[in-house]
C-alpha cells in the first residue's frame, strides 16, 4: 500500500462522513412536525411549538455552515499539505521530537480556535439570543475562553507529553502505559470533575434548607440512597436552559440541580428529577459507563499501537518526515467508522440506562411528576420533539421525550 492510497481512504472516509452526517441532519430538519404532539398539549403552547421548530430549523442551517467549513477547511489540509507545512513549522522554531509534537498540536489548535471564534460568538450572542436562551455576557464569554485554553494546557499538555514520552522509549507497548494513565485520568476526573473543574466556570452551593430539601431527604431516606451532597449550580449566569446531573463515585458523589431547573419546577417534579438521577446510582449507570469508556479506550489505543510506527501515515500527509503527531492525525481519520460504530453502541448503551432511570423514578416516587417535569424541561429547551429516527440511533444519548412519556405510561 502506498502514501496515495492512505490518502484516498482518508478522503473518501472524509467525504463520506460529512455525507451521511448532513444526510442524517437533513433528515432530521424535515421530520419537524408541524403538528402538535398530543402528548404535550396543555404544556406546549402552539406558540411555543412554532417557536421550538424554528429553532431547530435554525440551528440546523449553523451546523450546515460550520460542517460544511470543517470540510473545506480539511480537505485542504490533506490534498494541500497543509498538515506538513504546520509540521515544517513546529520542526523550525524547535528542535526536539517531543517538543515538535507538541508546537505541533499547539499551532492546530490555535488556528483552529481562531477560525471558529466568529461561528461561537454568533451561535451565542445570535442564534441563542434570538429564541431568549442566551445569559452569557461577552466578558463572561471571554474569560470562559481563556478557562478553557488554561486547562487545555495545564491537563492536556501533560497527558500529550506522557503519550508522546511512551510511545519514545517503550515504542510497540507504548498503549499499554498511555492506557493505564488514561483510564485514570478518566477515573479522576469521574470523581473529582464537580469539585475541581466545574468551580472555574460555575458557583456551586449547597441546597439550602427547606422544603425542598427535606422533600429530597425524605424520597433518598425511603429509596436508601445516602445522600450527602445536593448542589445548585448558577447555570442562569450563562442560559435559560435547565437541567439536572450525577457525578462523581463513592463518597464524591453529588448531584446537581440546575438554579433554573428549580425555577421551572415544582417540588414534587424536581424529586422526581432527582430520583430519575439517584436511579443511575443505583442501577450502576457511572460505573458501567466508567467500563466502556475504558474498554472503547484500550481497543483505540492497541490498535493505534499497530500502526502508528508506520511511514506510510506520515508520507500519506505529504511529510518527509514520520512523526508520532502526523501518525496520529492518520490514524484518527482512519479510525472514524470503527470509532463510529463505538459511538453507536454507547448511545445505544445511554438511552437504555435513561430508560431504566425513568423506571426507577415511577416505581420509587411518581411517573407522573416525572412526566410533568419531562415535559417542561422540553419546552423550556425547545427540544426537538419529532426527531427522525435515523437521527435518533446516531447521535442521542437520551430517547425522544415522547418515547419516554410512552415509556412512563407503561410502568
């Protein structure tokens, strides 16, 4: 097999991922309904349904643009050797192999980041302000930003060196360490993400005392989950969206309502909530999702180790030069359709535990307060609530509202 053939595969795995990526979002924009759910009458308001179509409409039109922008963008990389010029870059302002990789990963991440900052400033003082989601001031944008860049660098940095490091001196069993540290990488910050990174972004504070509160102790005494951590995090700081999650293993786990989800709802919706959450504790959700991730991460990286010795991956780029980071880059566009079908388990894996979670919910509390509280949250995100099926086994972790109301309806 020769670097040109490399590089046609790439390409038509390109292409044929940006295809049926727009063909599933056409789809998905044409299976809008203009007719309201029965399911949702008396909660969603014609008005309100009109508005949530329109919506969608309009996000569908951004992810044209910008997609359709990656494309061109990409495909001028690969058939214009824009991925060796970056590398002749990195080669000339530094001389070590390690620091080249990672000049390398630096300069495409901030090209990147320069190139999509018009698409993320429209998106969220455009497209969200016009449907009354946005609460993100530019200030408040910006310092998100720089956030991001400083973890980027103060955790990415780290992990790319120590990859890079193995893959030098241990070269074939590189994956085996790179694993290793991965997995608890993961792990840690499965345990730690809400105490150690969510802060940076987010106040978090304990629910306060009341009838909430004892609302919320009372269902977790009877369900005999031990709670010790329930948290309200200031999500109107940047959108009217709401929502709720469960983080963390052991004694680091806690589960966070969202200021506005509390807003939104009533008492007996947001226990309802929060035992749709305490649900995944208890069927094992994290722990099994902790696994997979895992196990999807050894299979990457023992078949990366296969290959990515390999010349030809680097030459396929249009390098003189083979490079652990123009390798990389090979592989990861070769890897897309496995990666792909990996993707397609896990969400597969993800709607049944939301279902379960559901059940768990209806059984120890109120299937019809978690109803009611499903639909809320979906008017008040205008979500989609005809979402093409296609689309559906492709890209949601969560199933449809309207399959889990039918769901709910059956317990």
């Amino acid at each position: 097999m020769s670097a040109t053939i490399i590089l046609t595969v790439i390409i038509t795995i390109v292409l044929a991922d940006y295809l049926l990526e727009r063909g599933l979002s056409f789809l998905n924009c044409r299976s809008i309904s203009t007719q309201l759910p029965d399911e949702v009458k008396g909660i969603y308001s014609e008005e309100k349904y009109q508005q949530s179509q329109e919506y969608k409409r309009a996000n569908c039109r951004f992810e044209l643009v910008t997609a359709s922008l990656k494309l061109v963008l990409l495909l001028a990389l690969l058939m214009g050797g824009g991925f060796a010029f970056i590398d002749e870059l990195a080669r000339g302002m530094v001389q070590a192999e390690l620091l080249v990789s990672l000049l390398f990963f630096a300069l495409l991440l901030f090209a990147s980041e320069i190139l999509f900052l018009p698409f993320a400033l429209y998106h969220t003082f455009v497209l969200e302000e016009r449907f009354a989601f946005n609460k993100t001031t530019m200030a408040t944008f910006i310092t998100d930003k720089i956030k991001g860049w400083f973890l980027i660098v103060l955790l990415g940095g780290p992990l790319l060196t120590a990859v890079i490091w193995f893959y030098q001196v241990t070269q074939d069993n590189f994956w085996i360490y790179t694993w290793l540290l991965m997995s608890g990488f993961m792990i840690f910050m499965t345990m730690f993400y809400s105490t150690l990174i969510v802060p940076l972004f987010n106040k978090q504070t304990p629910l306060e005392q009341g009838e909430l509160r004892d609302a919320i102790e009372a269902f977790s005494t009877k369900a005999g989950f031990r709670l010790d951590n329930v948290f309200v995090i200031d999500g109107s700081r940047r959108s009217t969206k709401a929502n709720a999650y469960f983080s963390g293993l052991g004694a680091k786990k806690r589960i966070v309502l969202y200021d506005t989800l509390i807003k939104d709802l009533e008492v007996e919706e947001l226990v309802a909530v929060l035992a749709h959450e305490i649900g995944h504790y208890k069927k094992k959700h994290t722990l099994k999702g902790i696994i997979a991730a895992l196990c999807q991460t050894g299979i990457m990286l023992y078949i990366l180790s296969l290959f990515i010795a390999n010349p030809l991956l680097s030459a396929a780029l249009g390098a003189d030069i083979h490079s652990f980071h123009l390798a990389l880059i090979s592989f990861a566009l070769l890897y897309s359709p496995l990666s792909t079908l990996m993707g397609l388990a896990m969400n597969s894996f993800s709607r049944k535990n939301e279902y379960e979670a559901d059940r768990f919910a209806a059984h120890h509390f109120n299937a019809a307060a978690l109803g009611s509280a499903l639909k809320k949250l979906s008017v008040g995100n205008l979500s989609n609530l005809t979402p093409h099926p296609a689309y559906v086994f492709f890209h949601y972790s969560h199933p449809p509202l309207l399959h889990r109301l039918r769901a709910l309806s059956m317990t």
